[in-house]
C-alpha cells in the first residue's frame, strides 16, 4: 500500500510537471497556431536569472522564486515582442521554424555566457525533504509540485471563465478575427498568452530548479519535448488536452517504469512512445481535438 | 456619415471590388443587393479593415483606411458578420460580454446586456448554455446584439437572412426596423432584396465589383424589377 502511494504520488508530481510545461505550449497555440520550441530557453533562462540573483542580490529562496517566475514571464513576453510578432499570421511552419531558430539562439547565448558545464544553483533544494505521513515516506516536492500544479490549472480556469481578457483568449482561439472585430487589441491577446506561458514555465522551473540543484544550456529542451508529445496526445491547442496529456504522459512513465523488469529499464521510453503511438492511431487529432471541443454545429 | 470613395478590394492579387463610391447618412439604413460574388462582403470587409483596399474609408470625416481592425471597432465600426460568427465555445452571455470587451463602462454594459435579454427573452433563458447550441436565428439575434454592445456609430449587417426560416426572417427584419428607428445607422448587405429595400432608405445595387444602380429606396418599389440584375441572368 505504502508503495502505491508513493508511485501514486511519483506518477502525479512527473504529470505534473509535463502538465505545467504542456499548458504553457497549448495556450499560446490555440491563439496564434504557434509551437513554441523556445518555451524550453525560457525555463533555463528562468534558471540563469536565479543563479545571477541569487549571486548578486540574494539567496533568499521565496524572492528567489518570485524573481524566477517574473523572470520568465518577461523572457516569455520579449520573445513575442521581438520574435514572434514579425511571423504572426506566417504559415505553421514559419513560426515553428522561428521558435528553433529562436531556442537555438538563446541556447547558444547560455552557453557563451554561462558555460556549457552545469552552474550550481542550490537555493530550492530544501523543497526536495522525504517527509513523514503516518507510515508512509513521501517526497515533500512532489506533493508541492502536484498541488502547485492544481492551484495553477484553478487559477487558469478562473482568468479564462472570468475575465475579459481570459474570454477573449477562449473566443479568440476560435476566431482571432471576430475578437479584433469586437474591439479587442490583438497584441494584448496575444501578449497576455505569452505572459501565461511564462508564468507556467517559471512555476515548472521552480520544480526543474529544486530537483537539479544546477543550471544547463539545454536544460528546458527535454521537458519542452515530453510536452510536446503531451499536447500531441491531448489534442493541441486544447487547454484541458495538454493538462490531461501531461498527466497521462507521467502516469504511463511511472507505470512503465514499476510494470517493466528492472534489466528492461532502458526501454521505459519506447514502451511510453509505443503507447502514444497507439493512442494516436485511435485518436488522430489527440483525445480532445480542438475543433470537437469547441462545439462547433457543422 | 461613412462616406466610401473609389474603394477597390483585394482578395490576394484578384481584385473583387472596382472602385465603388458608397455613403451612408446618420441615422440611414442603407442596402448593398447584388448577387453571389458581387462584391457585397468584400465591401464589408474593407469598412471593417478584414480585407485589404485601396481608396477612401471616412467615418464622420476621420480616414479609417490606415486603422487597424480593433481600432476601426474602437471608431465605432461594428458588424454582424456573414455566417455569423459567435463564439460557440463561450455562453451567450459572455457572448455579449465580447461586444462589449473595449468598453469601461461595465455597469452600464451589464445593464445593456439586461435589455437585450429582456428583448429576446429566448437568449435570456439560455444566457448561460454555450453559444454553439442556439439555433440558426438565435445565433443571429446574438450577433447582432453583440455588434450593438459596442455602441458603434455604424453597424454593419452581412446577410443577416441567410439560411433561416421565413418567420425568423421576418422577425430579423422587425429588429432592423426597431434599430433603424432608434436611429441606429446601418448598412445592410442582403440576397432578400424586397426585404431589405422595405427597411431601406436608399439602395445600392453591386454586380461584378461595380455599382450598376443606385437611389432612393423608393424608386426600386418592391425589388421585382431587380431579378435580373440581382441573380445576374440577363434575359
């Protein structure tokens, strides 16, 4: 039972993780058709902003997280305003194209500036302690990752069902062009978008931070392309899709990861895009595709 | 009012609209008939900066041409689009809420948004079921309300018959005839030519890009005489 539990847990904290970083891809997707490979760089650029104010100004670790997550929304933000904006409307391509030219710029400017050696950053690892729950020994950062995670998808819901701005999101991933006819300003919408995703993507550094204990030129590329594939599975563009695909992705993971042989350990990955794979057989366009949740009559 | 002058408009490199001269007085409705392919959306298009123009957009005397698309709304450009357009993934009432997105006003948004469940009370029932699910003239009603919570100084009203049944459609017309005389000023795009010149203070009528006839309502009685021109068959 103890067990249980803990690989409960362990499957919920990954999907949570690929949950965060997935919401962040979906959002800005459903607006303006864009897969945003940089989403990675501005997680590790979270990272570098962590390990510069945590050697200038403080070693504080809750400024230190306030100053990660608006570091983020920021490199986020500038991304669009210098990068993005000058392809909106391009074909999908176009600007998945830009965001690898994009992350491949910034990785490199990590790497110049940074070194291409992991740089320590320790100040979030005390979130990482093996507590006590009756009988059962947990870690306390996955049960702080899992309940972020949820606050988090809480909080998107509330902005998106009742805001103006987080409606015109929803209508504009429908109809961007009927949202500007409503008066809406389209660079808010979009703006707003690329706020949110950074916003998630300086939670999910946080965590990435705390379990590392280090920064890595290349260190968002691989959580961005298990998000990827977590969006893929959703339905891309579908908000509820990316989270439900995160979730699934952990789970499968952690499941693959008990159920496999221990001699068999290398082949956790293929057994988990074996099932994706399967999964889009069945279901094409993901489980939720956009266009069905949108409840179109056509 | 809106004054168009020597406005052509451009799908890609084909030119659909050759140069047409178009002005709506305040308070006016005013039609735009023609056949499929006449050019009739396209026109709208360029009012509502949808469609790239070249020529002349004024709405009450400031040049509209340079605008953006929001910014044309924020002018007071509104429009009920063809097909509609509602956000089905969003209720009725967040619906409306979108019409009234740039306005700061937000009581007297909410109050107007009252008045018009109490006008339709069909969308008052449903203020809160997704918008996707209201019929064919619902939808419309919604579209139309939306465009109005803008408080736009023109609406503009693209096929707003198409496809519905012919009581829905009359009753749309009685709401045209309402706005018209609460002094809203319309510009009017329709394929039910008798209809729209019954509302109508003047016509136009637009074939191949070109405006082939022009004048008072009045004077183009009940529309029989248009069949040719409107269905672009030339007996």
């Amino acid at each position: 039972m103890d067990y249980f539990i803990q690989q409960s847990l362990n499957a919920l904290s990954f999907g949570a993780e690929y949950a965060l970083i997935a919401l962040g891809l979906a959002i800005v997707f459903s607006i303006m058709g864009l897969v945003n490979f940089a989403h990675g760089e501005v997680i590790a650029f979270g990272g570098y902003s962590m390990v510069i104010m945590g050697t200038l100004l403080t070693n504080n670790p809750f400024v230190l997280m306030v100053g990660v997550v608006a570091a983020c929304v920021f490199a986020s933000v500038a991304l669009e305003r210098v990068a993005f904006r000058t392809v909106r409307g391009a074909d999908l391509t176009t600007g998945l194209l830009t965001a690898f030219g994009v992350s491949i710029i910034l990785q490199n400017l990590f790497l110049l500036f940074g070194s291409p050696r992991p740089i320590a950053a320790t100040q979030f690892i005390f979130l990482d302690r093996t507590i006590a729950i009756g009988s059962i020994r947990v870690s306390s950062l996955q049960i702080y990752e899992t309940v972020t995670t949820l606050l988090a998808i809480l909080a998107l819901m509330f902005f998106l069902r009742r805001t103006t701005l987080g409606m015109a999101m929803r209508a504009a991933a429908l109809d961007f062009e009927m949202v500007r006819l409503c008066g809406v300003r389209a660079n808010r919408v979009i703006a707003g978008a690329f706020a949110i995703s950074g916003l998630l993507a300086g939670l999910a550094c946080i965590f990435i931070m705390a379990r590392r204990g280090s920064v890595q030129p290349h260190m968002g590329f691989d959580p961005v392309l298990v998000a990827f594939v977590a969006c893929v599975i959703g339905g891309f563009g579908s908000l509820p899709g990316a989270v439900l695909g995160g979730f699934l992705l952990g789970i499968t993971e952690v499941a693959v990861l008990i159920l496999l042989p221990q001699s068999a350990g290398g082949l956790a990955h293929a057994v988990v895009f074996a099932l994706v794979a399967l999964v889009l057989i069945w279901r094409p366009d993901g489980i939720l595709s956009p266009a069905r949740e949108k409840g179109d009559k056509i | 009012m809106l004054e168009i002058s020597q406005l052509k408009v451009f799908h890609g490199v084909i030119e659909a609209v050759h140069g047409i001269d178009v002005s709506v007085s305040e308070g006016q409705c005013v039609s735009l008939l023609g056949p499929n392919g006449a050019g009739k959306t396209s026109t709208l298009s360029a009012i509502t900066g949808t469609a790239k123009s070249t020529g002349s957009i004024r709405l009450l005397g400031e040049d509209m041409t340079r605008l953006s698309i929001e910014e044309r709304c924020r002018k007071g450009i509104a429009i009920s689009p063809e097909g509609r357009r509602i956000f089905s993934n969003l209720t009725v009432r967040d619906n409306m809420l979108m019409g009234g997105a740039m306005r700061r006003d937000r009581a007297a948004l909410l109050s107007e948004i009252g008045e018009w469940f109490e006008r339709f009370p069909i969308l008052g029932e449903r203020a809160g079921q997704m918008a996707g699910t209201l019929s064919g003239g619902e939808q419309q009603m919604l579209a139309i309300a939306r465009a109005l919570l803008s408080r736009p100084r023109i609406l503009l009203l693209d096929e707003p018959s198409l496809g519905l049944a012919p009581q829905i459609v009359a009753k749309i017309f009685e709401i045209i005839r309402e706005l018209k005389s609460r002094g809203i000023t319309i510009l009017l795009v329709e394929q039910n030519a008798a209809a729209a010149i019954g509302v109508s203070d003047k016509v136009y009528i637009l074939n191949n890009g070109r405006i082939s006839r022009q004048g008072a309502a009045a004077e183009f009685g009940d529309g029989s005489d248009l069949m040719d021109e409107l269905t672009g068959v030339h007996s």
